[in-house]
C-alpha cells in the first residue's frame, strides 16, 4: 500500500500510495523506519477522502494531493514543519484543513474551492496567509485574533500601495513614531506595526476622537493608547488590541456610546480615569490578570455591564469607578482589596447582596449609596472605616453583618434607609450611628 525509500537514520520516504483505502492514517514507522517525508505527487490522482498525516513527517513534497478528486479532509499533526508546492491543487471538493503550529514554510496550495473550505489553524503565517493571499476563504477557525488579521489585510488590499497615508504621525525618536492624527473614512481601520521605516508604538492623544469609525484593530508593537485617543467615536463597535497594549489613557473611549466589545491586551496594567465613561453598549466581564490600576469613573455609566471580576492585582477601587452602572448585578472582589473610594459603585441599582473581602479596610463616601436592590452586605473583619452616606439610599436594605469593630462609622453611613434593615454587629461607634438614624441593631459578637 505504501511504497518507500530508505533514508539514512533509520527514516524513509513515502513515495507512493497505490492502496484502495479511502480513509488513510499514515503511519509514523513503515518497516521499523520513520516516515519523515511525503514524496511529491505521493498522494495524486488517488480516491483518498480522509488522511491524517502524522508529526513524524517533516516535509510533505510539491503536488503531495494534487487531483485528488474526492479527498475532503485533511489533518496534519504537530511536527510537520514545510508544506510545498500546490500540495493541494485541484481538490475541489476538499472542505476541512487542519494545521499544526509547527509548519514553518509553505507555498501556494494550489487551485482549491475557497468557499466551501474551513481552516483550523494557531498557526499565525497560515492565517495571514489565508486573508492575504486566498481572501476569498471564508472560514478561519483560530484562537488567534483573527479579525484584526482580516482587518490588516482587507486594508492592504483597499490600498495598494500600503503607504498608510490617512495616518499623520510623528516620530518619538529614530526608529519609534506615535499616530498623531487619523484622516481617513475607512469604518474598518488597522492600525499598523510599521509606517514610512517607524515603529508604531503609541495611538496618540485625540488621534481618533470624533471620527466614524466602526471597528478598530492595533497591531502588536503598540504598547500605549493615549488620552482622548478614541473619546466620541459615537459609531465605534469594537476594539481588537494587540498583545502589547500595557496602558489606556484618561477618556481614552469615553463617550463611545455603540461600543460593544474591546478585546484586552493580556499585558494591560493600567485604565486611566473616564477611559470608558459612557460606553453605554459596553459588557465585558473579566480584564487582564496583569493590570494595577482602573482610573477614577473609569466605568462610569457602562449601563451594559452585567457580572465583573477584579483582579487579584488590583488593591484599591477608585472614587465613581461604576458609577451608575445600572445594570451591573455584582463584583468579584479580589483578595486583596483594601480601600473602595467615595461613589465606587453608587447608583448601581441592581446589586442585591455584597460580600466584601477580608483585606477591605476604607469604604468610601457614598460608595454604595443609591443601590436600590441592595438587600445584604457582609462587611468584613478588617473593616476600620464606614464614610458618610456609604449605605445611604439603599432601600430595600434588611441586615447588615459588620464584622469587625471598626474606628470610625460615619454617623449618616446608613441614612435614609428604611426601618426594616437590621444591622448585626458589636461595634459601639456602628452602634451609635444606626441609632441615631433609629435603626434596629442585634448586638452580640461577630464570629
């Protein structure tokens, strides 16, 4: 079924299969050796639907496939490292291609029905292959970023000759430059990694704000979006970031109001102050591990968002952070919090129960004030501070467990909530203040 030749090192070469079999799983040992390579043409002509080619296989030679007529599925494991010439010419019924991360070099696959085949590839020179040189292939399954790869090259193809002339920039030194203004009317836009010889490292401040763009994609050597960079792009939608991206700067998105989606960079460390205000559309639910800071009002009436986890990273909430995020329903808090600052989350009107972390010290000034739906909160251990209003306008609030005997409980922390709440606790400056607001208290020891 398969003839080879020997190769020093105990490897062969498949050169030719003249079996009948329509489903083939080459093997890696033929006759105690190791296949390490497809022949070309080994493969041609033959009635193969299936084939599976194994990592032991290094190259897989020119026209490997070609005219296989009823062939329909190929997959190639990881190992195979250079894929030649048209190794797929003429199978017009070939549906489904998988490749490994492994290949390294590869030519044109030859005449092929692009739109009826899907790719299955973490391989990033295969992908850009497929959007730049088959750009009618419809099907990309990746979990790379494959929509700013598309981006990339659906621009390229607008603009022949790629000068990125809609873009103004300005050097930062000799090889590094920063995108000082956008010019263009293109609803998708690529920001690229290099423009007349410089790198592209930064999106500048106000580079983009109130121009019509739709969706936006960074590539990755940009490791900074400046202040007011996209601030009132009313007809924004998404963002696709590179993996550099380690700061957004103040008002970076703010009033961005049909933003959807922004897909983070796993370097972020820092959100700056009303990056995201206003965003009303936006609903994201987790960031990247690796940020320090979210800006004050950073979130600010993002009325979309449903569920948020804080990292572990993050020590201090800021002042208004989500304010009157309207339809967040809760937080998970990290470990390590320590201070929620004044207005963190007031106005979040659909938050029913707190359970704050043991590490959590300060709670601000009206931080939880106008949580509507707020009906329990577990204040913890450590807590040494309740600010004014902090609990205040919080309606349909029933029990309060304060855990700890804390140096300061603002005297109004829970004004103007209704009779029925109960406040648990052994504190005598908590005790103090729920009585003067005429507040049930059950005092005994919090364990």
């Amino acid at each position: 079924m398969f003839k080879t030749k020997k190769l020093k090192n105990n490897k062969c070469v498949l050169v030719k299969y003249d079996g009948n079999e329509n489903i083939i799983t080459i093997p890696e040992t033929i006759d105690g050796m190791v296949v390490s390579k497809i022949d070309k043409e080994a493969f041609a002509n033959t009635n193969v639907e299936f084939v599976v080619v194994p990592g032991s296989v290094k190259l897989i030679g020119d026209r490997a496939f070609a005219n296989c007529e009823n062939l329909s599925s190929v997959v190639i494991l990881e190992g195979v490292e250079i894929l030649g010439n048209n190794v797929f010419d003429n199978c017009k019924k070939l549906t489904n291609i998988k490749f490994p991360v492994s290949l390294e070099q590869f030519g044109d696959w030859g005449e092929l029905n692009d739109e009826q085949l899907t790719v299955c590839t973490n391989n990033e020179y295969v992908v850009r292959y497929c959007y730049d040189i088959r750009v009618g292939l419809p099907n990309v399954q990746s979990d790379l970023n494959t929509e700013l790869i598309r981006i990339e090259y659906s621009q390229r193809h607008d603009d022949e000759e790629d000068d990125y002339s809609d873009f103004v920039i300005e050097a930062i030194n000799e090889d590094n430059c920063y995108i000082k203004k956008y010019f263009g009317i293109s609803a998708e836009v690529f920001v690229p990694e290099y423009i007349k010889g410089f790198t592209v490292v930064k999106v500048g401040k106000e580079a983009f704000k109130n121009t019509p763009v739709k969706v936006v994609a960074l590539s990755k050597t940009i490791k900074e979006i400046c202040d007011n960079a996209f601030e009132n792009c009313e007809d924004l939608q998404r963002v696709y970031m590179g993996d550099s991206v380690e700061r957004i700067g103040n008002y970076a998105f703010a009033k961005c109001v049909a933003l959807e989606d922004i897909d983070f960079s796993s370097a972020l460390t820092s959100i700056g102050d009303y990056a995201f205000a206003m965003c009303k559309k936006l609903n994201i639910n987790t960031i990247p591990c690796a940020l320090r800071h979210i800006g004050q009002y950073a979130f600010e009436s993002c009325i979309s968002l449903r569920d948020f986890f804080i990292p572990e990273s993050i020590d201090k909430i800021e002042k208004g952070t989500f304010k009157n995020c309207e339809g967040l329903n809760g937080c998970i808090f990290p470990k390590t919090l320590s201070i929620i600052e004044a207005e963190a989350f007031s106005g979040c009107k659909n938050i029913q129960i707190l359970m704050l972390p043991q590490a959590l010290t300060i709670i601000g000034r009206k931080a939880f004030a106008g949580c509507r739906s707020l009906i329990e909160a577990v204040i913890p251990s450590n807590i040494q501070v309740i600010e004014k209003r902090a609990f205040g306008l919080c309606r349909h609030l029933q029990r309060v467990q304060i855990k700890g005997d804390p140096l300061y409980v603002a005297l109004d922390a829970f004004a103007v909530v209704y009779p029925k709440v109960i406040v648990e606790t052994s504190s005598p400056v908590a005790i103090c203040a729920c009585l003067h607001n005429g507040i049930s208290v059950n005092i005994h020891q919090m364990v």
